[in-house]
C-alpha cells in the first residue's frame, strides 16, 4: 500500500532519488540563509537585523548538515530541477523579495520588511510541517534523526519569531494590511507546493521506476491535499497566533 512512510522509506533506500531529496532540501536551506543574511543587512532597525541574521545563520546551518549527510552517503550535490525549486518558484510568484531587490544596497522599507515576515510566516509553517513529518518517518533512523531533530527545533523558534513580529506590527495598527497579505501568500504558496509536489513526484518516478499507475495516484494524492488546503489548512497557515518561545531569535 502507498503510503507517506513507504514512499519516503523507498526514496532513503535509493541513492539517486535520496541524492535528489536531501539536494531539494539543502538548496531549501542554503537559499533561505543567503536571502536572511541579505536581509538582515538591508534593515535599518539594529534589533531586528540581529534576529534576521540569526535566522540566516540558522538556515546556512540546515543547509550544511543536509548537505554534509549526503557526503556522509557518499553522495554529491545535484542540480535541484527548476520546476522542483520551491523558493525560486515562489519569488516568481511574487511572494517574498526578489534576488534582484536584495543585490541592492538601498535599505528595507517598512513595506519590505512586512513582506519579508509575511514570507517567512508561511514558509517556515511548511519547512515546520515538513521537517516534521520526516521525522515521523526517520525518527529512528540512526544518520538522518539527529539531524531532523535539530532543525525541527530551530524550525520551532523561526515559526515563533515571524509570529512575534507580526503580531507585534499588527498591534500597531497593520492588522488588516498584514492578514490581507497572509492569506494573499498562503493561498499562493499552497499552489506552488502543489505544483513542486506534483514535479517531485514525476523526477522520483522516473529515479525510482514506479509504474504509471503508481505516479498516477500518487499526483492524485498531491492534488487532493491542495483541494484540502484550499479549502481548510490555509487558514491556518495565515493565522497569527501567541509564539510558542518568546523572543526566540533574540540574543
Ligand atoms: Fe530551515
Ligand atoms: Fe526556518
């Protein structure tokens, strides 16, 4: 039977398809650590910047270890495909600031930095989900849990930080703009992941040889959860709520 379990199990087991996973994953990271770093020099506010930086130390980390379980392997690198490469996608879709923006050396504004929290409030609910949901596949697989476990947790903080801050900008009275903005990007993020889903699974049938009725359910299963996300779990990834850890990338 198909399930999440088996199909990361059979993905683990195999070297090109894991090669392609943990490369997804350390791009993820590696990208998300250059755009804070980028970030956390563009803002003016010095409290700020130095929690920005924090979160892009963290993600340069995520995508080290990531990277350094695939030499543990003896696996390279590769190329993550275009239409697998969540990030780029997303800031093809106007969420978050583009690379372009942050090659300038002209400081944040205001309206930046709200786009900057609204898109790490909502990718880092997925990077959360998903690194969770490896654990609950990989917990007890000796190489690949110590590793999930620590970026879980750092996950944790970075989801309480862009929750703290916008709430904190919220009650200064950009309520409506910021929950306007959260459901604008949850419900363009939703379809992105759908989309990068949908082309993981076709490079992992194609690694792994899985027959066409196998890849077939298993895109029916990627457009089932984005009708459910579209209907429900977006909500849930636009809401603000209390940080679980307060002032989690403060110093
Ligand atoms: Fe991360
Ligand atoms: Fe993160």
């Amino acid at each position: 039977m198909i399930s999440t379990r088996s199909i990361y199990q059979e993905i683990r087991n195999d070297r090109p398809a894991f090669q392609l996973l943990m490369s997804i994953a350390a791009k993820g990271e590696t990208q998300g650590g250059w755009e804070n770093e980028r970030i956390a020099a563009l803002t003016g506010d010095p409290v700020l910047a130095g929690k920005v930086l924090r979160h892009g130390a963290d993600e340069t980390k995520h995508g080290l270890m990531f990277g350094k379980l695939l030499r543990k392997a003896g696996l390279d690198e590769v190329p993550v495909p275009p239409e697998a490469d969540y990030c780029m996608i997303l800031e093809a879709r106007g969420i978050g600031l583009p690379h372009a923006r942050l090659d300038r050396s002209q400081p944040l504004d205001s309206e930046e930095i709200l786009q900057y929290l609204v898109h790490s409030k909502i990718t880092e609910e997925r990077a959360s989900d998903e690194v969770n949901r490896m654990l609950r596949v990989f917990g007890e697989d000796p190489e690949l849990a110590p590793t999930l476990r620590v970026i879980a947790e750092d996950e944790i903080n970075h989801l309480s930080y862009a929750h703290e801050e916008l709430l904190k900008l919220s009650g200064q009275g950009n309520g409506d703009r910021i929950a306007r903005m959260l459901k604008a990007y949850a419900l363009a993020e939703i379809a992105v992941y759908r989309d990068v889903g949908l082309a993981f699974v076709r490079h992992m049938a194609r690694l792994l040889g899985w027959s066409r009725p196998k890849q077939w359910a298993l895109e029916l299963g990627v457009s089932a959860v984005y009708r459910l996300e579209r209907a429900f779990t977006w909500r849930r990834l636009a809401a603000l709520r209390p940080p679980l850890r307060s002032n989690a990338m403060g110093s």
